[in-house]
C-alpha cells in the first residue's frame, strides 16, 4: 500500500523579548486533549492549507509578495490566517500606514471577525478587503521544512517559519483547538517536555532545539536566514537491535539519530 500523501500545513513560531530579563520566548499552545491529532501537546500555531489560501486576490493584500511564487504565498497566507484564528495576532498593516496593527486596533478587528473567521478559510479575504488590510508576509522568515514519516497515517508537509510577536498585540488561545496558552523560554519547554509536565511531539521539540543558545530576536532571525533549506522527512532505523528515528545529518539540527520512545508522537 503506498503512503498516505502529506497534505501541506504551515506553523509560525512567534517570539519575543521576555519583558524581565529579555530572555527569548516562544508562543506556544496546548491542544485540545479531546482533538485527534496531538491531543494535549505544546504547539506552535498552524495548520492546514485550504483552497481559499490561494485566492488570487490575495496577492494584493500582501506587503513583500512580488518575490514569492503562488505556491509559497498560499504556505504564509495559510500561516498568518491560523494564527490569527488560533492566538488572535494579526501581522498587517493599514494601507498607507507603516506600523503593524496595534492592540486597540486589533481588539476591534476581532471583535467584528474572529467569531466569523472560525472554520471558514473563505472569509479571511473578506476580512482584508472589508478592513483595508495588507498581510505582513514580509515578517515571516523561512525557519524549516519537515514532511510526515511515510509509516503513518497521518501525514503533512509542514513549512515552519518565525516572526517577531507584534507590539501591543496580546496572544491568547482560542478556546476550542487550543485549550491553553503561554509565553515561555525554549529551554524551559523542553525542559517540562522532559519532565512529562507538557507533551511535546518530536517534530515541536527539534525545532526549540535550534532556538536553544539564542538571546534575542535578532540573533534568531540571523540564525533562520543561515540554516540550510532542506526538507526533513524522518525515517525508522534499527540500531542495535533498537528502533531510531533518524532525519538527515546536514539537516542542520543538534542530532541525527533519535531512540524511538514508546507512545511517542511525531
């Protein structure tokens, strides 16, 4: 039986300067325990691609789109609308203005969209045209490419990026995907993911690896820029008589070779 073909997904790590101690910090959500795809775990916001991400119209309500194929523009479209979904942050501006939304201004988007954007891709065009919005696809840098195992069932190909968390926009869960929310430090994440005090799947818990070491935003917008830009696709190996999950040596993350944990997600 071939595999399962890997449907296309984004995922946007969101970071900040901790306001004590300026320590780096990544957005992060907890999932719905009762959800089937990573019931419970410690996420970054994202999700599948839909048609409506495509839209041609679209690419007119993106700032730094003219240098993006439609291909990659749907991947950042789809990024920025289920974050806004999931954690209520809007990267865009005004036309005619040079700042990001800020929080007064957001908390009034959201209280005449949000409720409507829930579960209909379609009407985040309308929200743009309506609002005289263009997306921020400009702040988004190319952060890694992972593709789902071919031995499940389950399976997609996600393009992560990060971006700078908007001044004056608060994040915050949405209360049907995500149950929960917080700010927090990537070591400190792998840490409670060690610990059992979180779940982090194998995927989320390779990608606060690279942000371990980092000390602010402009040292990890460098470090995205200078990774190297090759697609994961982790496979099974057995290793003295031990199953690993291994993904490419120049993949450029920490380790190569991972011990397969019993009950342990990708």
């Amino acid at each position: 039986m071939p595999p399962i073909e890997p449907r296309p997904a984004t995922s946007i790590l969101l970071l900040r300067e901790a306001e004590e101690g300026g320590a780096l910090e990544v957005f992060m959500l907890q999932r719905n325990p009762q959800v089937a795809f990573c019931g419970g775990a410690l996420v970054f916001p994202g999700g599948k691609l839909e048609d409506a991400d495509g839209h041609a119209r679209l690419r007119q309500h993106c700032l730094g789109a003219d240098s993006l194929d439609d291909d990659e523009l749907r991947f950042r479209v789809a990024g920025l609308r289920e974050l806004f979904e999931e954690s209520g942050i809007l990267l865009a501006r005004r036309r005619g203005c040079e700042g990001l939304l800020d929080g007064t201004a957001l908390a009034e988007l959201k209280a005449r969209w949000q409720r409507h954007i829930q579960g209909d891709a379609r009407r985040f065009l309308e929200l743009l045209e309506e609002e005289a919005l263009l997306l921020a696809i400009d702040q988004l840098e190319p952060f890694a490419h992972w593709v789902t195992p071919a031995f499940l069932d389950k399976r997609f190909d996600t393009r992560f990026f990060i971006a700078a968390a908007p001044a004056g926009q608060a994040a915050l869960h949405d209360g049907g995907e995500a149950v929960d929310s917080l700010w927090i430090n990537p070591q400190r994440a792998l840490e409670e993911g060690e610990a059992g005090r979180h779940s982090l799947v194998f995927v989320t818990a390779q990608n606060l690896r690279l942000l371990l070491g980092i000390d602010n935003l402009a040292q990890a917008l460098a470090m995205a820029r200078q990774r190297p830009r090759r697609s994961v696709q982790p496979w099974l190996e057995d290793i003295g008589g031990i199953r690993h999950l291994c993904i490419p040596e120049d993949a450029g993350y920490p380790e190569a070779v991972f011990p397969l944990r019993p009950g342990g997600g990708f």
